[in-house]
C-alpha cells in the first residue's frame, strides 16, 4: 500500500512538472513580443566575448528575421559577423551589476524600431525581450514634425500661445511669444506678472482687471499695446479661454497673443484719412455719396442744400433721390443708375434736372467711379452730383444769344437776296448792252489804238457780272434741286480739280472720308460749298501747307469738315464771317462765306467754325432724314 502511495505521488509530481512546462510553452510561443534566452561566453580573463542562442520564440523569429533552426546552440558573431559590440558591452554590464537595461535600436535591413530588454536570471544567462516600436516612433516622428510645422506657423503669423496652471502658478509661453515680447526664446521662465509688466500703462488697468475677475463662461478677445524688451511699441489681439475642473473650479486659463501691429496702424491710418475725407466732404458744396453692395454707406449734408432733402431720408430709401428727377429725364435717368455701366462697372455720368420740394428745378451733373480690390473686381462705388444749374442757365443764355446772331446774320442774308433778286436784272441788262457796244466799237478800225482800254473796260463787267451772280445766289427763295446724295461722293468726283488747283499754289489736300448717309442735296449748290471752303482754306495756308477735307457721322448729324493748317482767325474777324461784303482779302468780294452760310440755310445745315494758332476747321452739319 505504501509503495502505491509512493508511485502515485511520483505520478502527480510529474503530471505537474509536465503540465508547467506545457504552460510556460504555450505562453513562450504565444507572447506580443520576441524572446530569446541566450548563454554568455567568456575569456580566459573572464570578459564576456559572445553568447550563445539557448531558445528563441516565433515573434523573435518575425523581429529579427533569423530562424530558430538556424540559430539555436550558435553563437551570435558566427551568425552575424558584423554584431555591434554594443550588444556583447550591454550583456557584461548586466552580468556584472545584476540589473537590467532596456535600450532602442534601429534595423536599417528591417526599417524598424525596436527597444530592447535585457536582464539576467541566473549568472552567465540572460533573457531578451525585443518590442517592435516602429509604429510608436513613426508617431512621435510625426508629432514632431506637427509641432515643428505648427511653430513656424505661429511664427509666420507672429502668433503666440501661452498657458497659465491656477493651482501651481506655472506660466507656459511658446517660442513665439517671447518673440513677440522682444525675448529670445526661453530666455527665462515667465511668470502671469512679467507679461502684466509689458503692457502699455493705458491698457494695464484693462488687462490686471480681465486676470483677476475671469467670466468663465465667456472668451474674452482684446488689442491692447505693450512696450517689448528693446522699448518698441507693439500691437497685440489676445484671446483667452477658461477651464474647469468637475467641480467648477478653474484650474487654468490659456490663450493665444498675435502681433497685429501693421494692422492696427494701417486701421488708424484709414480711420485717420476717413476723418479727413468726412471732414472734407461735409464742408464741400458738391454731393458727395458712397455705396457699397448697393447700399447707402455715406452722403455729406450738401445733399440736403442741392436736393432739399434730408440725409436720413437718403439713408432709409437710397433710391430715393430718383423721385426728385425731372419727369423729362428720369426714364433715361433711372434705366442708366439700374444698367450694367453702373450696377458692374460702377461708371456713371450723366446730367438731368430734378424738382426740389419747394418747386425750383436744378440742374445736376452726377458721375461715379468705382473702387476695385486686387482682383479688379468692384467693393465700393464713390460718386459726386454738382448742382451745374447756373452753369446751364449761363449756356442757354449763350446759346439764346447764339441764336439771336445766327438770325439776324440770316435776316441780313435774306434781305441782301430780297435785294439782289430786286435789282439784279435790271442791273445786269444794261450791263449787257454796254458789253455789247463795247465789244462792237473795238472791231473798228479807227478805235484800234484803244483796243486795251476795251479789252479792260470788258474784263471789269465781266467780273461784276460774276458778283451779281454771287449775289442772287442768296436770295432765300432761290430755286434748289433737292436729290437723294452723299457728301462723300461729291467731294470724292471734285477732288481732282480741288487737287490740280492746290498744285498750281502748292497746297496739298487729303481726304479721310467715311461712308455717310444719303440725304436730299442740291449737287450744284454743294460743289459751290466745298469749293468755297477749299479756296478760303488754301488762301489762308502758306505754301507747303496741307488741307484735310473729311465726311463721317456724328450721331444724328451727317458731318462735313475742312481743316487748314493757316494762322487761324482772329477773335473780331471771326464774329464777322459771313457778313456779305466783309472781306480780308485785298481782292476779295466778301460773298464766299456768305454764299456758303445761304446754302447751309437751304440744307438746313448749320456752319460751326474752330479755330487756333494752328489752323481753323470749318463744320458743316447736315441733319439726318
């Protein structure tokens, strides 16, 4: 009985043994990192010289990519030659001192990190555990490079960060914002008072008060000044945030400072000019209005002087300036101030009348200019009305008096044609009737010896023959031959001649004639025109000169002009032009402009004259249909 209670006590002492070692297998092979048990070997002087594989588990395997089969019972500098010694130095330190060292390595054939363990069960073996940190690193590698990108962020922007603990005191400032306040980066430790001593002492009041009473359901946003270490004077936006703990406590407050100092002079600078502008614009008589996005960003007061309405009013309606247009412009008024021009290219200019409410109308002169962003696209539209009444008041007196002298010069042209078509031909027949005797008795031969005096006598009848003739050209109801024709046409077939006859002078004539609308001419009655013109103009030029005779459109006008490049004319000879009989010429009748003047009367035509030092241009505006 005894022996059997023996063997089967031997029996469970080996069942046991057999199942730990079962149990340690499974966990050996089934361990996250790789382990290796090795033996170390030794000199005869008793320094470690390498060391053996004894067993090694599958994550080794993975780790280190070398093969149980391959390794185990062989020594490490047998399988690899190259080992560092690092590792053998590492093993005799532990050996020697008993305690264990953990180290990282890098596997350049693997591109793995790995830190190792080392440490010694029993003297001359030791135990390594290898734990692939690769992805550990990758991350702390990219944390760094984070961090790294962040602060040069923070330094591209001049933004600093900084951290207060309310329990320890402890202050943590970044690179930057020493930066910012004049420091070399972590120059010293800071404390909440070495920040409170920067700011400038206008703004210290605002600051001790925000750090001593903290809403902390709030995030309070500042600009403040202070004064950096080197004395300079700088602009800082701060923002601030609060933490709780769970019971409500605040236990820390942090924030970020941003050098904003271009900024806030660049704001003081515009807020300064707009100043000035406003000042400026409020003590001018003109209306000056800015929009923007289509609304009503300023009018100075002169609008209520010119428009005798009030800002507010202005302010409430932007448009409502439009109601006060006079009903004979404001259809054109308000499709131009609702069109593109304005609306996309913010370009107006224009005039028109307006009704104030006491009754008086006022003539406006309104235009605008846009103001465009890098992108040249439109952000604001500045515009400016002149009250330009007087100035309209001054031209339509002009141009009344204009009128009155074109009709009086018209009234003396008419009553030289009443009279020229009253006495022409009894003028002109007894005329005839001398030539006739005069070309007689010169045939004979006992008058031969006067024959001279003849030829002369003949020559001057011919020659007011050719006066009278002007004469009843203008005569009001003379007969015209109206036919559909182009101007430019009948310059075109008399530039021949008109060219033969400035070369004999030597003048020079070019034409720039465009294409012109047909309208009712008299043909004979035109050629005697440009004739006219051409001659006065080539009289006027010295030799060498050059004549530009031209046809185009002028909106509803079809347009003839005659340009010398003469002396011009004066001021006291210009106001008589046309006037029959007034001449400057030593040889002349004084009836060519005034012909001309009577032909643009029958065209209904009308003569503008432009003249300088440098020459005169002749106009001669048809109306269209």
């Amino acid at each position: 009985m005894k022996i059997d209670e023996e063997y089967n006590s031997w029996n469970l002492e080996q069942d046991v043994h057999s199942n730990s070692e079962e149990r340690f297998r499974l966990l050996f092979e089934n361990m996250m990192d790789g382990f290796a048990y090795h033996k170390m070997l030794y000199d005869c002087d008793g320094n470690p010289i390498d060391y053996v594989f004894l067993e090694v588990n599958s994550e080794f395997e993975k780790h280190t990519g070398l093969k149980r089969e391959n390794i185990i019972g062989k020594r490490v500098l047998e399988i690899l030659p190259n080992a560092s010694g690092y590792w053998i130095e590492t093993y005799g330190r532990v050996a020697k001192t008993g305690i264990a060292e953990t180290f990282e390595n890098y596997s350049a054939s693997l591109c793995k990190w790995y830190v190792i363990n080392v440490y010694s069960p029993q003297a001359g073996y030791f135990a390594v555990i290898i734990r692939d940190i690769t992805k550990r690193k990758n991350d702390e590698e990219e944390l760094r490079k984070t961090r790294m990108r962040l602060e040069e962020a923070q330094e591209f922007a001049n933004l600093g960060f900084w951290e207060l603990d309310r329990i320890t005191g402890e202050n943590l400032w970044s690179d930057e914002l020493f930066r910012i306040c004049g420091f070399k980066p972590q120059e010293f430790i800071p404390v909440i008072q070495d920040f409170i001593k920067l700011v400038h002492p206008d703004d210290k009041e605002l600051i001790i008060n925000i750090m001593r009473n903290p809403i902390i359901d709030t995030s309070p946003e500042i600009d403040f000044r202070i004064i950096r270490s080197d004395a300079e004077n700088r602009w800082v936006h701060v923002k601030i945030k609060y933490r709780q703990d769970l019971s409500g406590k605040l236990v820390r407050t942090y924030g970020i400072v941003q050098d904003i100092t271009e900024r806030k002079l660049s704001e003081i600078d515009l807020k300064e000019s707009e100043e000035k502008f406003k000042e400026l614009a409020e003590n001018l008589g003109e209306v000056i209005w800015v929009r923007q996005n289509e609304q009503l960003v300023y009018i100075n007061p002169a609008y209520e002087k010119v428009w005798g309405r009030t800002c507010q009013s202005l302010y409430d309606d932007p448009d409502s300036f439009l109601d006060a247009i006079h009903p004979e412009d404001k259809e054109r008024i308000v499709l131009e101030y609702t069109g593109e021009k304005r609306t996309v290219n913010g370009l107006l200019n224009e005039q028109y009348k307006i009704i104030r409410p006491d009754g008086t109308i006022r003539w406006i002169w309104d235009r605008s200019m846009p103001i465009l962003d890098k992108d040249g696209k439109m952000i604001r539209c500045i515009g400016i009305a002149d009250d330009i009444t007087i100035i309209k008041e001054y031209e339509e007196e002009s141009l009344k008096n204009k009128m009155e002298k074109e009709m009086a010069h018209l009234d003396r042209l008419n009553l030289v044609g009443q009279m020229a078509a009253g006495i022409g031909h009894e003028v002109r027949n007894p005329m005839t009737t001398v030539r006739g005797f005069l070309q007689l008795l010169s045939r004979k031969e006992e008058c031969t010896k006067y024959w001279d005096f003849f030829a002369l006598m003949i020559e001057e009848l011919d020659r007011a023959n050719s006066i009278i003739t002007n004469f009843l050209s203008l005569a009001k109801d003379r007969v015209v031959e109206l036919e559909m024709q182009s101007i430019k046409e009948i310059v075109e077939n008399l530039f021949p001649l008109i060219q033969a006859d400035g070369l004999v002078s030597d003048k020079y004539i070019n034409l720039e004639l465009e294409e012109v609308e047909k309208i009712p001419l008299d043909k004979k009655e035109i050629r005697q025109l440009v004739l006219n013109l051409v001659q006065n103009g080539t009289q006027a030029m010295s030799p060498g000169g050059t004549m530009k005779i031209r046809t185009f459109m002028d909106k509803e006008e079809i347009v003839l002009s005659v340009v010398d490049d003469g002396e011009g004319i004066p001021q006291e000879v210009l106001e008589k032009l046309g006037t029959p009989f007034f001449t400057t010429k030593e040889n002349g009748t004084g009836l060519g402009l005034a012909v001309c003047y009577s032909i643009a009367a029958r065209h209904n035509a009308k003569i503008e004259i432009e003249t300088c030092s440098k020459g005169t241009t002749f106009f001669v505006r048809f109306r269209r249909g």
